[in-house]
C-alpha cells in the first residue's frame, strides 16, 4: 500500500485549500494500492470550514490546535510520500506548517 500525505495551506477562508485535496482524492479513487491521507479530512477542519473562521483563533481556542503539530508529524510518518501545494491562497497564514512537513520528509526518508 503507498499512502500519499496531502501537504499545503489550510484556510477556511479560501475554500481551493480544501477543494484541490478533493480533486486528488478523486482522481486516485478506486486506484489500487494508494490510500490518501487528506488532513482536512477531521472534525476540527469540517468545523471551522463551516463557520468560516480561520484555522488558528485566538480567542476560540480549539483543542484540536493543542495536537495539530504531533498529528501532522505523525501523517507525514505514516506516509511514503507527499503531494504538496505551496500557493499561498490567504497571506495571513504563512506556510510554517509546511515548511515544518517537507522538512519531516527531508529527516525522515522512506
């Protein structure tokens, strides 16, 4: 089984951060041996997609904030390899959480 981590911006406020994971969802449909590990994909994400509001609030803090950096650690640990998109869809979120995954894959190769 190939497992295929999907890496790049999250930002309820640009909804192409979540669309263009779709899309990849879709066309690896039904393809043997490759499951897709799609962050988005979670409760936390689908809540604030809904709400509109931006990943990181302040002043709703989430407990899904608290695990968000061992739970991206861990996809990129479970996976052989990324699909990465770096546009930068909202420039109040910079891609540090990107940089942070690519540099996982870098001192952990499969």
């Amino acid at each position: 089984m190939n497992i295929v981590y999907l890496v790049g911006q999250i930002s309820p406020k640009y909804k192409e951060t979540y669309e263009w994971r779709e899309r990849v969802e879709l066309y690896f449909n039904g393809v043997d041996n490759i499951k897709i590990i799609n962050p988005c994909k979670n409760y936390f994400n689908t809540k604030l997609l809904k709400n509109n509001e931006y990943a990181i609030n302040r002043s709703k803090r989430t407990t899904g904030l608290d695990i968000l950096v061992s739970k991206d650690y861990t996809y990129v640990l479970n996976s052989d390899i990324a699909i990465v998109n770096m546009n930068h869809y909202d420039i109040k979120k910079p891609l540090i959480g990107s940089f942070f995954e690519l540099a996982w894959y870098f001192t952990n190769p499969q």
